[in-house]
C-alpha cells in the first residue's frame, strides 16, 4: 500500500493534469515512492498503477525505462558516478577506484550495513565540473578527487 | 481524395491514409516488421523506409500521412540503401537459428533479409542474448533474443485484447519484451500474438517442433467453438490436425481467432477417443462391429417403439453438432414416430417456443455490432462465451460507443462500461422492466436517478442501439419474458436486439428442425419425465444439460441409451451401445454461425480408428429402421435438402409476442450463478490440454460478496460443502465483492460442479 504521505504527494501532482489523465503522473509518483523507500519493488508499482489506473506492465515499463529508478535497495545514499565521456576523460575511473577501496563494493552493489550503494549513471549536464557523482540523485559532487569524496563520505558518515 | 504517385503510379487515395496504406491500396509492397494494418502505428522497426521527393531524408511509410502531389519512391537508391542499412542492424543481433526455428519458413524477417539483407555480417561482435521467458502453456517466448522488438504483440494486448500483458521493459540495447513480474498472458485471445509475430519470437507452444511450415497442407473450415463462425485453416501433415490458424474475414473474425478455437484442436487425438463401436454385454464393454453395434441400436429404438411407443423415445444433441447432423437425427426422430428431439440443452425455459416467429439469431450482423454506438448487453459472460465479439465491442467502445451491462456478476470487460446493473439471477426481469420504463420516461422528457435510469439515459442518446442477450440470458429460467423485455427496450430506442449464440450451430439446429413439434417434448421436458429410451449425439450428459442431476438420473434409468460420441466418457456409466463419430475436422458439414451465415466445410484428415461421421451413422440407422428419405450420398445432399426451399434470412426472426413480464419475489437462500467456463463448453475442448493448463480453466470456485460469506462464517480460500438437490460437492470458497447479495457463482459444465443440479435456482453452501 501507499503511504499517506506519497498519496498526498500525487494527488498534488496530479492537479497538473487534465483529470482524465492521471497516468501524467507516473513518474512523480514514482520518485515519491522511491524517496520514500530508497527503491520501488514491482509491488510498489502495482500500487501506483490501481492509484493512477494504469496497466501495471506501463509503470514497470516507464520504471525499467529511467535510469534513475532504483529497481533494487540501493543503501540509504545511492552514490551514482557518471561515466559518460567528459567525466572517464576527466578521471571517473579514478573516482570509481577510490569509492570500491573505501566501500569495499562495485558498480550496482550495496555495502554490507546497508549505508551506501553505488550505480554508474549517464551524463549529468555538468560536464565542465566533471567527474560528477551524485547522492540520492539530489545532490550533485563535482570536481572530484581522492579528497574531495573522503570529505563527501565523512559527511555523510557523520547523518 | 488525393493524388499521389508512388513509383511513378499515379493513385488516388483518402485524405488522412499512410503512405504504406496507399502503396498497399494499389498492389505495391513496402517492407515492413512493426506495421500492421489492425494496431497503432509505432514506426519503431524502420524497414519501412521510403524516399519522398523534397523531403531531405528517407520517411517511414507507415508514419507518413500522404499529401497532394507528393512523389514517393519505394525502389529507388535511396529507398533501397536506407531499408538495406536498417536490416543490417536488424540482423546484428538475430540468432542465426533459423535450422531450428518454427518460424522458419513463415518468417518476415527470413523473407525480407533475402531482398534486402547481406550476403555476410560484417558484425563480429558478441550478439545480445535475451533470456526466454515462460508466459503460460500457450504461447512460447523461449528464445526472446530472436525478437527485434516491434511492439505487436504489446500493441495488441494493449488495444486489441484490452489488457496490457506484456511490454517493453529497459532500454535501448537492454530493451526486451516481457511481462510484469514473470506473469503468464491470461488473454483469451493471447495466441494472435504468435500470428503477429513476424519473427520467432513468439512461437505456439503446443505446435513447437511439430512440424515444419512447407509439410503442412491446408484444408479450410469453420470454428466449432462458438458461434461466430471463424474461419479456420487446420494444418494437418500424416493426418493429423498439427495447427489451427485463423482464415481472415473481415466480417466475421478479422484476422484474429481466440485461444479456444486455436488450440482445441489439441483435443482431437486423445487416448479419451472412442475409436471402434462398443456394446454392453452382462456389464461389460466389447468392442464390436458396427454392422453389429447399429443393428443392435436399430433393433432396440424398434423394441421400444413398438412395445412403450415411440413417444418414449427422446433425442438429445448438443448444438455444436453438424446441421447435417442435427437434420438426420430429428428426421430419424421423426421418421420412427418421435417429436422429442431437442439441442437446447442448457435452456430451461422453453415457453417461447411457440410464441416466437422464427428461430432466434443475432439480429444483425457481426459487421453491424462494430457499427452501433450504444449496447445493452444482458446476461452474458461476454469475453469468455464470446471473445472476438467482445474484440469487436471493444473497438466500438474505444471509438465513442458506450457499453451497458445487466448482468448477476461484474466481471472486468476490459473496456469502459457507461452503464451497469448487477442484480442477482431473480431480479433480472425487474430490472429490465425499470429500464424500459425508464426509457418511455426519458422520451417524455422526464428523468430519473439510479442504474436503471443511468442505462436508459444511455440507450436514448445513441443513434444506433444494439440489445444483445447473452448466454446467460437464453438459460434462464424467465427467458421468455428478458426476450419480450428486450424487444420492448430494443422498439423504444429504435435498436436492434438478438442473441449472441451459445454454439456453433444454436442458429442452425432451428433450421434444421431439431426442436420438439407440437406434441413433441423440449430437451428440459425429455428429463424431468423420462424416456424408456434416449438417442444422444455429441452429449455428455453431466456437463452438457441444464440440470445435471435430473439428466443422470434419467439416462440411469432409460432402459436404452444410445450415446453417438467422439469421446470415451461417463455414457459408459448408463448407455448400452456407444458409436464413434467424428468431430468436426473429420467430417464435412455445415454450421449456421449467429449472424444466419452458412458455412459448409470438408472434413481435414480422415477419421480416427473406426470412427464414422455422424450423418452416415444417422442414414446407416435410418435405413435399419426403414425410414424413407435416408439416401443421402454426401452431406451436401443432406444441407440441400435440409434447407430446401428454406429461406434462412426469412426463417430468422426473434420477434416474441403473448409473453407478459411479471417480477418474481425475492428468493430465500443463495442462488446459484453459474458461467460454462471457456474451456468447458465442448467435448473437444475439454480434453485439449493446453487450454487446460491455463488460468481459465482452473477448477471452479464458489465465489460469494465477502459480506455473505462473513454470514456463513466462512474463510476465502476455505474449503465449503456446496448442495443442491441430492447432490452436493466439495469446492473452495472465494471472496468477489463485484458480485450482488443473495447469489453464490458456481460454474456450470465441469466435472467438479456435475453432481449438482439446475444451473439457475436456490443452493446451499455450508462450511466443510
């Protein structure tokens, strides 16, 4: 089922669009699902389908469509690092190197306590401060070095 | 009109048309994949590349409306290099299995990669790979990594079977077609996706690795299933039926067909068939003659309609028999001196027998239901007792038309509903009576609120109505009386009314005069007083008849049964001599669909083991019996004679009049709903394991509003003890809050509700 607070949310989307067309707002929706739970299980989505009327096979389309959809638990903070052309000339790679030597896990994996996940993204429009990573798709890091993530990870450490 | 010219052909086509129409409008072929002239465009495969003069680059055909004077060329360098470019990233990532493949000799892709595709790959790259998926018995997607992604079998899930099954999840090169969470396809008309398939994706399951497409011959004929009357071209290699494939008519099925008469044919080569004619001697089956098995039914009928009278001999026959067939038997009837013959076996009230004018039918035609804008649909199981028209409603609805529902249960029509009533089986008259008063009061001006009203609002506003009654309807018990309701409700909003047949010949056994005469008793009639004796075709009793109990009970007692039967089944429990006929793709024969179409087919493989078409069994018996007029040569000569000087659009005709619709009071206790579930309508149906194996053949339920089953005290999903009559069967309980109160669904024509009676009336559920 979903929360009140996620009904609440589409339901305030869902003024944006013509009242015969509610599945406009699959997409918020499922952000708020996902902001809600760090991912959205396939039920989740069967949920938002009886709200939004929609076939269930669309949402899971649109769900598996976006790259930004964790279709799995990916930790309390989901670090994506782009590795689109700009930020692998500007060193992902290193960026990559450096995070699996902190965290200990790979590209779509999870650290064992369940705080951090890691996931390779696309490009992030901001090429000129690449190598980018972003925390829960909010929160865009720039400019990165070895440095620069150990203070982003004491942060976030610290939440 | 506009002109265009493609190919330097000048054409002239509708305003608004698609290049690829056009082209195909004037013989021209466009190659194409995601194109299909019955779903939405998706302009996602690219084969359909065309040059179009000014325009700076190739357009897809089936995307590009046509505008005057434009030039398109479908040949030219251009055209050519671009569709050559798109095959060859087509076949980058296709298997090179066409060896093994099912679709190999039936493949778009195979077809169009020797026009347009290379000689070599110049990919050497690893291939994509997409695991298979199990989407249920019928349709098979083990190798997905054959698909190229077109979309059909999303499309028409989603537009034409109204119900998303499956879709395209990921993206781009992860991008694959499958269903949420690994469910099964569910559709009654999923096996079109198989047919639309223009790779081998998606194959049939049952057919796979069969054969291959060029062994196949291909005989013509007609569905035995329902009463549409689809066109059916049954393959057959060694004489055998191995695929069932539609035969397009756009009339009648389009170019699709649904799951039942796709793969019943499954159920032709059971060991369940009777192969050799088998007597009773002292208890026991032997296997005999037929010399021996018709002279001993002969010399019985005789025995018995010399010493009791013929008169207690009843003949029952199911309505997917021939018209051949159903003809001979009622003229052996006849003949030996018997009104009592009768294919109606599921209806109870048979009181319009003399107050109807003709015999009932569609009252229009198939073509004209996608035509009317509003419709009245009552007491029908719609998209499992007739799934194509449902198809064809759907479509209407989609266009505008609204659909309206009077019914006892609220089953999801996966189309929009404007306005439903669901009222238990014993306040359908009443309901009816309120919309049709409802409709005088809004032609007067007035109106009113409430469903009834809502649905007469509805049926008031539309141009071109259609009142259609279903099966549910015809067995009812105030039959009679929802037909004088509905042509009452069908005059004022100047619609048509009919009635969506229950089998493929319920239009044709009245033309062939398989009905009771005056004197003569209906197939309700035959049981509640029984026969000595009783003549069965294509029957099995405990599935077939309205009441099971009271049927059993009667043929226990018969002191002969004649059971003509293309199965081995429970007639050995009471019949005396078994002949073996042949079901439908063994003998020629004719089936009246709905619509009062006549079609004739030849059988498609010849019969199993000693089995012998029914009409020469009925004309070998007649002539035993030394009736005259059983010198047939050919079923041909029977249809002829048949329907000789029989007008049959003349003869159709479901006017009613003397019938007075009176509301009956509410009954005590729960009634009983019953459904025929899809898979359980026919004999050869029934034993077609695919469909079997699918959701809509699953064992019944009782299904009960959880508010009664709270007042049982009953669980969902706890076993109960439901009775009726003397007898009483074990079945699970099951929660459905759509259904009104007062009313237990139990269905009808399965071997786990056959010891229980009537198909409408009061029943008992108790906790097990």
């Amino acid at each position: 089922m979903l929360s009140q607070q996620i009904t609440t949310l589409i339901d305030k989307e869902l003024k944006k669009y013509p009242a015969d067309q509610r599945q406009s707002a699959v997409m918020a929706a499922l952000r708020f699902v996902q902001d809600e739970k760090g991912w959205i299980a396939p039920e989740d989505m069967a949920d938002v389908a009886a709200y939004l009327g929609m076939q269930q096979m669309a949402v899971y389309e649109v769900a598996t469509f976006y790259h930004m959809y964790n279709l799995k638990p990916m930790g309390k903070y989901t670090l994506t690092v782009c590795t689109n052309l700009s930020c692998q000339l500007c060193g992902s790679g290193d960026t990559l190197a450096h995070l699996h030597k902190r965290l200990g896990i790979g590209l779509g994996e999870v650290t064992a306590d369940g705080k951090y996940g890691l996931r390779e993204g696309e490009c992030m429009g901001a090429c000129i401060d690449a190598p980018l990573l972003t925390v829960n798709n909010k929160q865009m890091c720039g400019r990165l070095t070895d440095e620069k993530i150990d203070q982003i990870l004491a942060e976030l450490d610290k939440k | 009109m506009i002109n265009i010219e493609i190919d330097g052909k000048q054409i002239q086509t509708e305003n608004g048309a698609t290049i690829i129409e056009a082209a195909h409008q004037a013989g021209i072929t466009i190659p194409h994949f995601c194109y299909h002239k019955k779903l939405s465009i998706a302009a996602n495969c690219r084969m359909c590349l065309v040059q179009v003069e000014k325009a700076p680059k190739p357009l897809p055909a089936c995307a590009t409306p046509v505008a005057e004077g434009m030039k398109v060329f479908t040949h030219s360098e251009q055209a050519v290099t671009a569709q050559k470019g798109v095959m060859e990233f087509l076949l980058v990532n296709h298997p090179l299995d066409c060896p093994i493949c099912d679709q190999g000799g039936e493949c778009m892709l195979q077809d169009l990669s020797v026009g347009y595709g290379g000689g070599h790959s110049r990919y050497h790259e690893e291939k994509r790979t997409v695991l298979g998926k199990d989407l249920g018995p019928l349709v098979a997607a083990e190798e997905m990594s054959r698909c190229i992604n077109c979309t059909r079998c999303v499309r028409f899930a989603q537009e034409i079977a109204g119900q998303m099954e499956l879709g395209q999840a990921f993206r781009g090169e992860h991008a694959e077609i499958m269903s949420f969470v690994s469910g099964t396809v569910n559709s009654e008309l999923s096996g079109n996706m198989i047919d639309l398939c223009p790779v081998g994706a998606l194959t049939s399951k049952p057919f796979r690795y069969k054969a291959r497409s060029w062994e196949l011959s291909r005989r013509r004929s007609v569905s035995a299933h329902d009463s549409l009357g689809s066109g059916l071209a049954v393959q057959t290699k060694n004489n055998r039926v191995l695929r069932v494939l539609p035969i397009e008519n756009e009339d009648i099925n389009e170019c699709w067909l649904s799951d039942k008469d796709r793969f019943a044919y499954e159920g032709l080569n059971t060991s369940e068939r009777l192969t050799s004619p088998m007597i009773k001697k002292d208890g026991t089956w032997q296997e005999v003659e037929w010399q021996a098995a018709l002279e001993f039914a002969a010399n019985g009928l005789r025995h018995i309609a010399n010493g009791a009278g013929a008169e207690q001999i009843g003949a029952l026959a199911t309505a997917n028999s021939t018209l051949e067939e159903l003809y001979l038997l009622q003229k052996l009837m006849r003949g030996i001196g018997s009104q009592n013959v009768d294919f109606r076996l599921r209806q109870s009230d048979f009181s319009a027998d003399t107050k109807q004018q003709g015999a009932p039918w569609l009252g229009m035609s198939i073509a004209d239901i996608g035509k009317a804008d509003r419709f009245l649909i009552v007491g029908s199981f719609l998209r499992k007792d007739h799934p194509l028209l449902a198809a064809r409603i759907r479509k209407a609805v989609k266009k505008g038309a609204q659909a309206n529902i009077v019914h006892s249960v609220d089953d999801d029509l996966l189309m929009k509903v404007a306005g439903k009533a669901i009222v238990a089986p014993d306040a359908l008259v009443e309901t009816l009576m309120q919309i049709s008063k409802a409709l005088t009061a809004e032609k007067q001006g007035q109106s009113a609120s409430g469903e009834a009203a809502a649905i007469a609002k509805s049926l008031a506003s539309g141009k071109s109505v259609a009142v259609l009654l279903g099966n549910f309807a015809q067995q009812h018990p105030q039959a009679a009386q929802l037909q004088a309701l509905v042509q009452q409700i069908a005059a004022l909003s100047n619609g048509k009314f009919g009635f969506l047949g229950e089998a493929a010949n319920s239009v044709g056994g009245y033309l062939a005069q398989a009905t009771p005469g005056a004197k003569g008793l209906n197939a309700s009639a035959m049981l509640s007083s029984p026969r000595k004796a009783y003549v069965l075709l294509n029957v099995e009793a405990e599935l077939d008849c309205a009441n099971p109990q009271q049927a059993m009970a009667a043929l226990q007692a018969a002191d002969l049964v004649i059971a003509m039967s293309a199965y081995k089944h429970h007639a050995t429990e009471y019949a005396d001599v078994l002949l073996p006929i042949a079901p439908f793709t063994e003998t020629s024969g004719t089936f009246v669909s709905s619509e009062g179409r006549v079609q004739s087919f030849k059988g498609a493989v010849k019969p199993l083991g000693e089995a012998r078409p029914a009409w020469k069994v009925l004309r070998v018996l007649g002539n035993l019996l030394k009736v005259e007029g059983f010198d047939q040569d050919t079923s041909e000569a029977v249809r002829d004679e048949a329907l000789k000087g029989v007008d049959v659009t003349a003869r159709l005709n479901n006017a009613i009049g003397g019938v007075e619709a009176k509301a009956v009071a509410a009954t005590k206790g729960l009634q009983r709903v019953s459904d025929v579930p899809i898979y359980a309508t026919d004999a050869v149906v029934r034993r077609s394991a695919p469909l079997q194996a699918t959701t809509d053949a699953a064992i019944p339920q009782a299904w009960l509003h959880s508010d009664e089953l709270k007042k049982l005290g009953v669980q969902a999903g706890a076993a109960v003890k439901v009775s009726q009559g003397q007898g009483s069967v074990r079945l699970f309980a099951a929660a459905d809050d759509k259904l009104p109160g007062g009313v237990v669904r139990v269905a009808a024509g399965h071997a786990a509700t056959a010891a229980l009676g009537a198909m409408f009336g009061t029943i008992t559920v108790e906790r097990a």
